[in-house]
C-alpha cells in the first residue's frame, strides 16, 4: 500500500519565482523529518539559483499544513537525518535531552535559518494552518491567504505554551496572541487580515494567481535591494526582543514537555494527532 508521496517536497521556477510545495495531500502536509531536510533543500536551491527573485512556499491539496507530524505513519522522529546547524545528533538520547536537542535543530533552528533566508518568501495558504504549519507561513515575509484558510495554534492544550518557533507576539498584538494561545480557536483569515497577520485575502480559485502577482512585483525589485531591506526589518524585529524572547520560550516549551513525559510517560501530555483533530472539531462545530 502506497502511504507517501515518492518526493514530500515538490520544486519548480517560473520566470523569477521559485514555488516549493509541501506534498504529503493525504496528512494534510504533516511535517515530519525528511519534509524538513526536503524543504530545506528545496530553500537552498531557490537561494543558489541567481535567476530566482522570489520564493513562494506552498501546500499540495486541501491544505497548507497541519502542523508536525505527531501520528502518520511517515512520522520520524527517532531517525537521525543529516543536520544543518551543529546541534549533535538527538536519535540516541534519552530523558529531556532526545527532544529539546532535536527541535533546538529540527523546529526553532530551521525556522530561524528559514526565516533569514536572504530573498523574499510568501506562504500561499489554503485551508489548514495549525500549530507547525503557522511556523512556516511565519517564516514567510509575506502571507497570501484564501478566504478558507485558518490558523490556530492548539499546543497548550497538551500543557506546553504554543509551538517552538514562538513568534505569536510579533505576528499578533499580544493581547490576541494570548487569546489566540489561551482558547486554541480557529482565527480565520478575514480576521487574520484584520490583524495584520496576512498581507492579501483572496478566493480559493484566486490564490495562485493572487500569489503569484504579489511575487512578481516583488520580484520587479533589485536582488540586493531586496536582501538588505529584509535584513533591515529583520533586524529590528530582532533588537524589540523577538530571538531573545524565544530562546526563554523555547526552554519554557521544554520545560513542558519533560514535566509532562515525568507526570504522564508521554512528551505531548497523553495527546496525538487523532485526540488534538477531534478536539479541534468539535470546537469548530460549536461555532467558536
Ligand atoms: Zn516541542
């Protein structure tokens, strides 16, 4: 039985714009291991290639991202992969150091490594976006969302303060991120343009198209230009606290995890894919 795309990350460029797709449709592009070294190749790529301008991150099929993968049956969690920070390998540890040592490589440093990528990037996102999947399109410097995309970040539900990549109070007013964080609602993407979480709101048929016309007139700008305007808010963004303010999350995060594998046997606090998806809907049914 065939469980897996042959390629989880699909590549291609059109004039000036590099589109890396998530292509794991049937687990709603769940993230797991070799996504992530695909993806990151896949950056690498767009990165190299000096006809490349702009570079847009998409997912296959119904959905942007559900998040991590916490429950398919690609899910690989325990396997070494071929890193690219120097984290030391996390896949023959035990006790909190297995997994603050592999998402200190995995999540928070290749969201960071993602996030400084030195040309622009756009999340086109469509329907899902929860948990890990927000730390993608966050990475982003542009978000495009179709009006039947939603956003959550549902993780304090298994005791841990939102996803490692924490930058819930940079992309909302904190206010709402802890309201964001607090309740684990669906933020649908009229609100979120509300926000200023999403640059353009369009129809689901429109969203290549919107996508792409934002990207090509990005794209009419000098590379260099580009580059160092994005260093520039970058850095700022960075000076109001945002690297510092997530290295302390990320070892409250952990902190959480190791509390819940002492009290419950289990990192995610006795919660997994199936368990978080119901809970999820059964929210959404109540219209909240
Ligand atoms: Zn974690």
């Amino acid at each position: 039985m065939v469980t897996e795309e042959k390629d989880s990350v699909l590549y291609d460029v059109h004039a000036e714009v590099a589109s890396i797709t998530m292509n794991r449709p049937r687990y709603r592009n769940a993230q797991n291991g070799r996504m992530t070294y695909a993806l990151d190749d896949a950056f690498k790529r767009a990165v190299d290639d000096d006809c490349v301008k702009v570079i847009v991150l998409k997912g296959a099929g119904r959905h942007f991202s559900a998040g991590h993968d916490i429950g398919t049956p690609g899910r690989d969690i325990n396997d070494s992969q071929d890193r690219k920070t120097l984290w030391y390998d996390h896949a023959d540890k035990t006790g909190g150091e297995f997994l603050y040592v592999r998402e200190a490589e995995a999540y928070l440093g290749m969201c960071r490594r993602w996030r400084d990528i030195p040309k622009p990037t756009i999340a086109m996102v469509q329907g899902a976006c929860i948990a890990g999947g927000l730390m993608l399109a966050w990475v982003c410097d542009l978000i495009v969302a179709s009006d039947d995309a939603f956003f959550s970040d549902p993780v304090v539900r298994m005791g841990i303060p939102g996803v490692e990549y924490f930058a819930h109070p940079f992309e909302l007013h904190p206010r709402i991120a802890k309201e964001f964080l607090f309740t684990g609602e669906r933020m649908n993407a009229e609100r979120a343009y509300r926000l200023g979480m999403v640059n353009r709101v369009c129809k689901r048929e429109e969203l290549e198209a919107e996508t792409l016309r934002l990207a090509n007139k990005v794209a009419e700008m000098p590379r260099l230009g580009l580059a160092l305007t994005k260093q520039a808010i970058n850095n700022i963004e960075d000076l109001q606290g945002k690297r510092t303010g997530m290295e302390a999350a990320y070892a409250w995060h952990h902190f959480a995890h190791t509390h819940n594998e002492l009290e419950t046997g289990h990192k995610l606090g006795g919660q997994d894919a199936k368990s978080m998806a119901a809970k999820n809907t059964e929210q959404n049914k109540q219209g909240i």
